[in-house]
C-alpha cells in the first residue's frame, strides 16, 4: 500500500514536470549551420508585462563557407495562432535588417519576441508552438530556418 | 526579373497553348484529340512544375534536426568567444553535423558533442585531440555512443586532458567518422582558440591539481586510553604532507607529524602514508576522506625512545581561492589510534583527537 502509494506521488510529481519549451535543433543551410543551443542550455519562460509574454529567443549562426551568407533579421518573423508578425533581431545588442555573415566567422543572434498573453494555451495538456523563421540568403539562394518555442498553460498566468 | 518572377511568367506563357489545344482534346476519340490529351497534359504539367518552381527554392543542402542536449557543468569562461558568448562551436562534414562545447565540473574538463548522423550510413565516430602546438592526445569517452545509426543524433561526452586546456592557446579535436558499411573514414576537425589569458585566469572553472605539498599547525582536543595520561599534556600536532592525485577523486600522501607532549619536554614522530577520496561541494571547496598506517616514534626526555605504529584517520576541508593562485586552505580533523599489543607497548596505546589547519602548495 505505502508503495503503491509512493508510486502514485512519484507519478504524479514525474506528470506535473514543466515540459520543455525548447527541444535543441540543428540545421544546415549550404555552408551554414544554425544551432539554438543557448535556449536549450539556458531555458527561459516568458516575462509577463502590460497583457504579453516577453522573452528573446537566442541562437547561434557559424558559416564554414568561404562565401559571405546574408541573415535577413529585418524579415524574421514568428508564427503564432496561424498568424505571423515581424520579430525584431539583435547582434551584438543591435537590431540589424540584414547582418552579413563573412565565411568562417560565427555569430550570436538574439531575437525579442513579445507576444499577447491569450496565445498561451488555455489546457495544461496543450502546449502553444511558436514559429521563428529567419530567412537567409546564400549564393542566391533564399531559405529559412524554422526554430521552436512553445509556450505553456502557466505563462497564461 | 527574379527567379521567382520568371518562373511565373513562364506558367502564364502556357495558358494561350492550354486554350489551343484543350477543345481538341475534348474529342479525345479522334487521332488529333488524343494527341492534344498529351500536348495538354505535358503543358499542364510543365505549368505546374514551373510555377512551383518559382515558389519553391532549388533543392540545396539542407537539414533540419532535433537532436538530444547533455552538458556537464558550466561554460570554461577562458574559452567563450565573446561573439557569441559560448563555448559552442558548429561544424558539419562526413556527413555528420556537430556542434561542441567545452565545460567544467569540480576538477575534470568536458568536451559536450552533439552529433547528428546526416548520411545514409551506420558511422563510428571518435574524437582525438591536438594542441595548436602539436601534441597529440586521446580523448577519454564517457558512455558509448560512439556508434550512430542513419539519420540519428545523440551526446558524446569526452573528459579533457588538463594539459589540453591549462596551458595551451588552442587545440583542434578531430573526429574520425567510418562508414560501418563501406568502412570509409573521413575526419572532421573543430578547431578552440582561447580567447582569456595564457596560463588560466581563475575564472577557469577546471582545477585538477595532480600535486600538492603543506604544512599543517594543530592541537589535540582529546585523548584516551593509557596514552590519555601522556596525551592530556600535549600541546600541538604540527606536521608536514606530500600528496598525489593520479585520478581527481583519488589522493595517495605522506603525512610526517610531530606531537609536542608537555611543553616539549618529549615528542612524538609519525610517518604515516595514507589514502584519501576527495570529494567536490563546489568548484572551489573539496573534501577529504581518509586514513593510513605507519610507524611512530616516542621520544622521551628520562627514557628510552619507544617504536610503536598509528593509524590515522582524517577528515579535512579544502578551499582554493582559484587555479591561479596555486594554494589551498582548510582545517582538518585526525584520529591517530595507537593500538599496542603487538604493535608497541601497551603503556603508549590510545587514541588522540586532533583538530589543524592547513596550507598546501599545489602543481
């Protein structure tokens, strides 16, 4: 009985755990790798203020190439309930439209998403996903890399 | 134009052929309709293709992966390029896309890989190691995922030499990747350069000394048996320890004693080799657990000296304000058992408890 019991809590304890926000991804673009690690190592729920969830969505940028590949920061965007909204993106503290990434350098980018608090979801079941897209340009060639963050039924408050 | 605009305009081009030859192909019974019921649906399907074509970008390199993080410890603050404010480096070859981290726990160093296996292929990795300056060196694995099937990703954790990381302005790991089914191999390198000064700040979180030497100052609190009535009288326990540590956790020493008995009217001398586990409550305080053997000499100022053994026992505390500063403080508890019997004379057993601080010199 004590170990059903015992069971059960430790059941209970193991089903309440926060499920991530965050699942790591790497993508490769060309001669591009894109990695949002400092999420998954440093994971954040959102701020609460003035009705939105606030919280800056961090990834990390290494082109191995030797040609110079263009992040279109102006045009991030982040997907939300079907509906997407441009997400301004910071390097080195500055918002950039486009950030120019030379072959071999490696960079950090820290995008401030804000959103209203009614896109968290309602059920403690259900998480809320939400899509950043950043678009990049290499060689002429034009695609976006999609990373993830969900939010949950707590950040509704 | 752009690609996109001209690959609309190439689909609207066939909507006159479309118009031509739909209403022949309406009678596809006839030789000239079944004839129009290919020309039609080649130009629908060369519109469609087309169009998509301008929608959608030509296929380049591209994946896209959710793979599974393990860290241990934190961040190695001398190696954090403050681009991006990590240790973290990508790279991607062999089919494989990686990214490395370099981190520190209590006194071993790790290398944190995220591997994901690109290729159709089963692949071995394993990773070696290089110092900008040429010395080669095996990385130790922890765990054996060292095998990954097609398309999956998975953590490989390497402890770090200490040589790699305390002194060195960079090193390159390399990693061997062989197909399990062709059995091809192709290396993939990562290249660290510090970006902190050269020897490690004290920021650096790795401390692994391999050897200290100190000197101890202390007073017995207590003693019993028939040595109490010798032991009530002794004044200090001073003494000197060497010490080795071929593993982290793992500490063999020599510790010499010098018992003060009454006002140094005698004295005893002890040289005990011992054992001791280390343990780490954070990066900077450790402690010890431990004990050993070994012979004792009483010397007294109006008798004969007397040989006898001691076991001691230790707990002790240390703390190292950073690597950088090479030394450690801490106080420490012993219990030396004199047993007699066959080990001495019965008139000098008993056990003294005894309370000091050290300072060690560390390498």
């Amino acid at each position: 009985m004590k170990w059903g019991l015992m069971g059960y809590a430790a059941l209970a304890v193991g089903c309440a755990a926060e499920p991530p926000r965050v699942v790591a991804q790497l993508a490769l673009r060309g001669e591009v790798m894109i990695s949002n690690s400092p999420m998954v190592l440093r994971p954040q729920g959102p701020r609460r203020r003035n009705g939105q969830l606030s919280f800056s969505y961090s990834f990390l940028v290494e082109n191995s190439g030797v040609a110079t590949a263009a992040l279109e920061l102006g045009e991030a965007s982040l997907r939300v309930s079907g509906r997407a909204m441009v997400v301004p993106c910071k390097v080195a503290g500055h918002v950039y439209t486009e950030y120019l990434l030379a072959g071999q350098a490696r960079v950090r980018v820290d995008c401030e998403i804000s959103v209203a608090i009614s896109a968290a979801p309602r059920n403690s079941q259900a998480d809320a996903p939400l899509e950043l897209s950043v678009p990049l340009e290499l060689d002429g060639h034009r695609e976006a890399v999609l990373l993830r963050y969900s939010l949950l039924a707590q950040d509704a408050g | 134009m752009s690609r996109r605009q001209r690959g609309l305009a190439r689909a609207l081009a066939c909507i006159p052929l479309l118009l031509a030859f739909t209403p022949l192909a309406a009678r596809a019974d006839s030789p000239a309709g079944a004839v129009a019921e290919v020309v039609v649906e080649a130009v629908v399907r060369g519109a469609i293709e087309l169009a998509f074509d301008a929608v959608i970008p030509a296929p380049s390199p591209k994946y896209e992966l959710v793979v599974e993080h393990i860290d241990v410890g934190e961040e190695l603050a001398d190696w954090i390029d403050p681009r991006t404010g990590t240790t973290s480096h990508l790279a991607h070859g062999c089919g494989q896309l990686v990214e490395v981290r370099l981190t520190g726990k209590h006194r071993d160093d790790f290398l944190n890989v995220t591997l994901f296996n690109t290729s159709s292929d089963p692949v071995a990795v394993t990773a070696h190691s290089k110092t900008i300056g040429g010395v080669h060196g095996e990385l130790r694995q922890w765990g054996s995922h060292s095998v990954l099937a097609p398309h999956v990703g998975g953590p490989q954790i390497y402890v770090v030499r200490p040589s790699l990381i305390e002194r060195s302005s960079g090193f390159v790991i390399d990693f061997d990747v062989s197909s399990l089914r062709t059995s091809q191999s192709c290396q993939l390198s990562v290249r660290f350069v510090r970006t902190g000064p050269v020897p490690a700040s004290a920021l650096t979180e790795h401390s692994y000394f391999q050897a200290d030497y100190g000197v101890w100052i202390g007073a017995h609190l207590a003693g019993t048996g028939p040595l109490h009535g010798l032991a009530r009288e002794v004044e200090q326990f001073d003494g000197l320890s060497f010490g080795y540590s071929p593993a982290a956790h793992h500490r063999i020493g020599l510790d010499v004693g010098l018992d003060i008995f009454a006002a140094g009217e005698s004295a005893g001398v002890s040289l005990v080799p011992n054992y001791e586990y280390r343990a780490f409550l954070s990066r900077t305080v450790s402690y010890g657990i431990g004990g050993g053997a070994g012979p004792y000499l009483i010397a007294l100022r109006d008798a004969p000296d007397h040989w006898t053994w001691a076991l001691r026992g230790k707990l002790e505390l240390r703390w190292h304000p950073g690597r950088s500063s090479g030394l450690e403080f801490g106080p420490a508890l012993t219990c030396s058992v004199l047993p007699g019997g066959p080990f001495g004379p019965n008139r000098y057993s008993g056990e003294l408890v005894a309370a000091q601080l050290g300072l060690w010199a560390t390498f």
